[in-house]
C-alpha cells in the first residue's frame, strides 16, 4: 500500500477502508507517513467528507493509539460529559459536584483552554493549592472515596489525535465534522466512562456556527458512541453570547459556585441542570429527566451541591474556604465598570468578541505555552432581551492594569449592540438528540 493511493483514492470522493485507515494513522505516528502526506489526506476529507463507518473506523484508531482508561475498579454505571467549547463555559464546574452529589460517580480528563478563555483545568487551578496533575490511580482512588476526581489529559489519552490535532490546526482542516467528531469521541471512548453526555455549543463563540451543521455534528458523535457501546446523549446549546455572567477563570469559579448555591445566573443554571440531568439518567440513578431533575433541585436546596464542592476542592488539595468566601480566590487590581451608551435593550452580546478581549486581559492563551493570569476577566450584568439603563453597569472588566481595562472597553463598546425596541430572550438549550 502506498500513502499516494489513499490520498488519490479519497480526494477522488471514494471510501477508505479500515485498513487504508489504519495504514495512514499508523504511519503517521510511527513517522512513516510525513506531515506533508496527512495534510494532503486531511484536506481531501474536509472536501470530500467520510462515511459514518470511515469515521467510526478513524475514531476506533484514534483512541487504540494510546492508553485506554480501564475504571471497572469504580462502581456503578461511569458518565463522562464533554462540551464542544464555547465563552465563559464553566458548566463541568457545576456539573460534576452536583450529579456526584446526588450519587453518580465521576471522572473526568480535561484539558487547558487554547485561544478564547482558559480550559476547565485553568479554572481549576484559579483556586488556591488545587492539584491537577493527578495520575489515574490517584483520581480512581479519590472517585472510589468521596465520588468526584478531575485531572488533567495524560499525555498517553489518543495520541494519534494530539498529533493530528496539531497538524490540522495549522493547515485549515479543523473544520471537518468527521474530523471534529472522530477527534472528540476518541478522546471519549479512550476515557474509559460507560456513557457520555455532550454539550454541543451552537452560534457566534462556537465551532458550529449554525444549528443544521450541531445538529449533524451531534448526530454523528452520538452514532460514534453508541456504534461504540457507551448510551450517548448530545444537548444543544446557545452560544451566540457568553454563558452565565463571568467570563475568565477565578471569576467563573466564583460564579459556578453561586449557582451550586442556587443563586447563579438563570442560562448557566439550565444548561448545568439540563446536562446533569441526563447524566443523572444515564447513570441509572434516576429512572426518568423529571425524577433526576427533581433530586438535583434537591441537592442544591439543601446544600449537599455545595459540599460536595467543598470535598471535592479539599480532596485535590484545595481551600475548600473560597465555596464561602470567594473573595479568597485571586483578585484583579483594577476593576472599571462600563455604562452603556444609550437605555434600551441588548440586542447582540456576541460571544466571541468577549472571549477574545478576556483572552488579551489574560484570561486565556494566545498560543500554546502562554501563561495565564487567574484573576482576570469580565463580568456582563445584562444578557441579550434585557431592559439597560445608562445609570447602570452594561459589564466590569477585571483587569491587571488601567490601560488594559480601557482598551477592553472600547473594543467590546463596539460591537455591543442596544435596541430601542424590546428584544427577545433566545432560547439556552436548543435541541436534543439521542
Ligand atoms: N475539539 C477536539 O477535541 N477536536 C476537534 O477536532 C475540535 C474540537
């Protein structure tokens, strides 16, 4: 077999077989196969697509090129959630303490956050002494104890797709469903959970910019798992503005922690509670969405949420302290509100522009090895649909300086927009497939 062949065979529109497959990623790997030939072939499929089995055979790959979690050591039924990435997502911060703590077991792998705002793990890291780098016997063991461990993606979880996920980042091939969804569910499928539950973020701040292409992009990665063996469910949610209020790392964990209160902003509230819910189901702890839905009001009302938070963050070497005094998490020395120009109504709040200006305050990362500043970022007081006054705070910038709080200012001035009319409140949870 020859990498030429496969490459001519698939930019002809034709379909590969596993071992065609197998031939390119193994390759690839292995060094046989150069960056040069797998940029050819990635563009082909990004013109050319791949049937569902192509896929299924690419993603089977993928998560067999590395270490395969084995967490039988836990009982019960283990679900994994994974959201396609959106501005100010910090539901995984609400969503595991409150499904462990009506019971469902949790682990979890997750990743730093490139470009926009930081990933989970940087959020994490915002509180004082947490510890990421656990290994997986560690997290195994601290599920097996208190119910709930996260660490950070080994370097072993589906190597074949860090590689592939480089070289496509930089040869415009990212944007591919197959590619896309291979790339997630095998990082999902080499996890180890038994089902997965996915956030699939749709609009302006998100991969998917229009609800047709997230609804194939669900459908597909909710084929892959199941051609898998693992239930998966995939939720669909807005993400035309940024999510909740807090935009950067020690500010969403602030805000996750208010909702795990029952207090936190409504969006945030109902795509966690959406989320949990099905995980819940999933998980075998609740027979029907409405059951599960009614036991995690529950454990938010009477206040086990919020301890299991405190467990969790103390279990990973945390101060467990911030859950009652968030004032003890890192804070900005400069914050500047902004008022907005006119009174009327928001009318677009776009998500993008907002994780990009937190991300130049230092939120997130421009590239790879950037560091991050925890204390940073912004806080929206009015979302799309609501009444503002000129008298009263539009959003706050976090900042480390004067200067980097003006120019944040004056960028997202510009691309707010004010309605004299009233203006729809858009939907949080879009669609939902399984
Ligand atoms: N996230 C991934 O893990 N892979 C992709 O291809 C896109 C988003």
């Amino acid at each position: 077999m020859r990498a030429v062949d496969v490459i001519d065979k698939k930019r002809r529109g034709e379909e590969l077989t596993p071992d065609e497959l197998r031939f390119l990623v193994e390759g690839y790997v292995a060094g046989r196969v150069p960056d040069y030939q797998m940029s050819a072939f990635l563009m082909a499929v990004v013109w050319r697509g791949m049937t569902a089995e192509e896929t299924f055979a690419l993603t089977r790959l993928l998560a067999e090129s590395g270490e395969t979690l084995d967490l039988s050591a836990i009982p019960g039924i283990k679900v994994d959630k994974h959201s396609t990435g959106g501005v100010g997502d910090k539901a995984t911060l609400v969503v595991l303490p409150l499904v462990a703590s009506v019971g469902v077991p949790v682990i979890k792998m997750s990743g730093r956050g490139l470009g926009h705002t930081g990933g989970t793990i940087d959020k994490l890291e915002s509180i004082p002494g947490f510890r990421t780098n656990l290994g997986v016997q560690e997290l195994v063991e601290q599920v097996e104890r208190i119910g709930i461990a996260l660490g950070g993606q080994t370097a072993d979880l589906a190597p074949a797709d860090k590689k592939l996920y480089a070289l496509r980042d930089v040869t415009a091939t990212v944007e591919s469903l197959p590619l896309i969804a291979s790339s997630v569910m095998s990082k999902k499928l080499a996890g180890g959970a038994d089902a997965i539950v996915l956030d699939v973020k749709v609009g302006d701040g998100a991969f998917m910019k229009s609800l047709a292409d997230a609804r194939r992009l669900a459908r597909l990665m909710v084929h892959l798992g199941e051609a898998a063996g693992r239930r998966t469910v995939a939720v669909l949610s807005n993400m035309d503005q940024p999510l909740g209020s807090a935009i950067g790392n020690a500010l969403e964990v602030a805000e996750a922690i208010r909702v795990l209160a029952g207090e936190g902003p409504f969006d945030l509230a109902e795509i966690a509670l959406a989320l949990a819910e099905e995980m819940t189901v999933l998980a075998g702890v609740a027979a029907t969405r409405e059951e599960a839905r009614r036991k995690l009001r529950q454990s938010v009302a009477d206040g086990r949420a919020l301890e299991t938070l405190r467990r969790w963050i103390a279990a990973q070497g945390g101060d467990p302290r911030v859950v009652d005094d968030p004032s003890r998490l890192p804070q900005a020395p400069v914050v500047k509100p902004c008022l907005p120009k006119k009174a009327g109504f928001v009318a677009k709040l776009p998500a993008l522009a907002f994780g990009l200006a937190a991300m130049r305050l230092g939120a997130g990362r421009a590239a790879k090895d950037d560091t991050i500043d925890p204390s940073v970022g912004i806080v929206v007081h009015a979302k799309v649909g609501d009444r503002v006054q000129t008298h009263r705070p539009i959003f706050t910038v976090h900042a480390r300086t004067e200067e980097d709080a003006l120019r944040c200012i004056e960028e997202l001035e510009a691309v707010v927009e004010i309605s004299d009319d009233p203006v729809e409140t858009p939907p949080v949870i879009l669609a939902r497939i399984d």
